[in-house]
C-alpha cells in the first residue's frame, strides 16, 4: 500500500516549485513465450522445499526461480530457501497468464504512461492519496521532491533528497 498526503504548510510553495514525486511501474521480465513473470509477494511463496521449475520453463501461472534468465533478478530475496536462510534468499516469480499489472489510485493523484503522480495541477490542501497495485510489480521512484508532504510505501515513510 502507497500513500501521499499533502501538508497544509507547505501548498503554496509546492505548487510555485515543483516539489512533487513521480511513481512508475518498471518493465516487468518476460520470457520468450510473450509471458510475464511478477514477484511474488511473501504470503504467496511455495513451501521451501517444493522444487521450482525455471522461469523460461513454466508454464503460465506456475510459480519460478528467478535465476537472471528472461530478465529476472536476482536480488529480490522474496522467499525461503531450503535451509531457512535468513533473511530470505531466493527469488521466486509467477508466470502470469496475460494479465496486466495497472495502479488502483483512490485520491487526486493521476496516471499517466505507468506512472502516478501528484504534480499534475490537482494537488490541494490536506488530501490523501492511496495506491496499491494490481498485481505485485517493481515500482520505481522517478521524482521525488516533497517537502510539504509524506510519502509512505507499505508503512515506511520516505524523505525527499535536494537534488
């Protein structure tokens, strides 16, 4: 869950400066059938000791090792090895079965080209701003300038840099 509430204090100024933030959803991998392959989120890791196809091998909605083929990563670390390793090392994907990955935005933030953002003329005082997704998806922060505001992906809340 993503949230961005805007801070009385500073309206004006952000409106006047361009402080604001950009969130994109990033090219998901795809193997050479077409299909993309989404993390998994936690709660939908397999048993550590079921056995994973790779990915270029599953067939639509099983489950995969992320091994770098078909542009995986190999850093996500979203489930459990076998030895328990902590903290979690493998990296496990669904093949999705053409389903797409879209925002679901409850507030004046706006969509556009993959993105959500607030800077798009609508930001006024005191308002909220929740978003999740449709599917689990790397997210990536392409602006990020909000000093009037807060900014909170899945409880955490980010600070924005002067840059």
């Amino acid at each position: 869950n993503i949230m961005w509430t805007s801070d009385e204090s500073n309206y004006w100024s952000d409106l006047h400066t361009g402080n604001s933030w950009k969130l994109c959803l990033d090219t998901p991998p795809v193997c050479s059938d077409g299909l993309v392959l989404t993390p998994v989120s936690v709660p939908d890791c397999p048993a550590v000791t079921e056995r994973l196809r790779d990915c270029p091998r599953a067939e639509p909605g099983e489950l995969c090792y992320g091994d770098g083929q078909c542009g995986t990563r190999t850093d996500i670390n979203n489930c459990y090895d076998t030895d328990y390793t902590y903290p979690a090392s493998r990296d496990v994907y669904q093949k999705q079965n053409g389903t797409v990955v879209s925002w679901i935005v409850d507030g004046p933030c706006s969509v556009v080209d993959g993105c959500v953002q607030n800077f798009d003329g609508n930001e006024s005082r005191s308002q909220e701003c929740n978003m999740s997704l449709t599917e689990a998806a790397y997210v990536t922060v392409r602006q990020f300038r909000t000093p009037g505001g807060r900014l909170e992906i899945n409880g955490q809340r980010y600070l924005p840099r002067d840059d």
